[in-house]
C-alpha cells in the first residue's frame, strides 16, 4: 500500500506501486475529457489544469495539477524510479520533485515532494 508522510512530505511505495501510479496517471492523461480531478491510491489527486505540474501537499493527500502534457511527464519520472532496485542499504531509491529555475515540468509554485521506494517483504 502506499504510505503519504504529511510531515515529510513523502510517497513511499514498492516498485509495483510507483509503476501502477505512473501508469494511472498515463491512463487518465489518455482519456478524456480533461476536466475534474481523479483520486488514485487514496492519498494522490490528479487534477487536469494548463501548463506546468503544480505539486501540492495537504495532510490528507498529495494533489498534483497540470496539463495531460506535463502530467504524463511526472508519470515518465515515477517510471524512472520504478525501474531502479532496492539494494536494502539507506538511501533507498528516491526521486526529489523540487522547483528549480527552469525546471522542465514544475511549476514554480509547487511544494517539494519526495517520492521513495519501500523495500518488498
């Protein structure tokens, strides 16, 4: 199951999990219409908007924003740490989504998330 940390403001799940959001979020950005909100894994919202992916993080969930363009962008990036192998050593594999100047799918305005794969049991 995957786990949002308010506090930490983290997503941690296994490797099946991160690879099933990307393709949730793919899966919407394919459909239509692009209006609205879709709720996935319980603690992500998908939000259909213009331009770059807004990252927001309120205690009950991580609310992502943007365009199906810069969307299925974020879901490339979660494919990326999706692909990457637990060694069971500290850092596990991790993706940093923080605004950068030019950052090339991040709004300005989006608040820093980390997103972390948990090891498998």
């Amino acid at each position: 199951m995957i786990v949002y940390d308010h506090l930490e403001r983290e997503i941690t799940g296994t490797t099946q999990e991160i690879r099933g959001l990307a393709d949730a979020i793919r899966s919407v950005c394919a459909g239509g219409p692009h209006e609205g909100s879709v709720e996935l894994a319980g603690h992500l919202s998908v939000q259909f908007g213009q331009g770059k992916v807004l990252i927001r993080c309120d205690p009950l969930r991580v609310v992502v924003r943007g365009s199906p363009d810069a969307l299925t962008t974020f879901a490339k990036n979660l494919d990326w740490l999706a692909a990457q192998t637990p060694t069971g050593s500290l850092p596990s594999p991790h993706l940093h989504l923080e605004y950068v100047p030019n950052h090339m799918f991040l709004d300005p305005a989006s608040e820093p998330l980390l997103i972390s794969l948990k090891f498998q049991d």
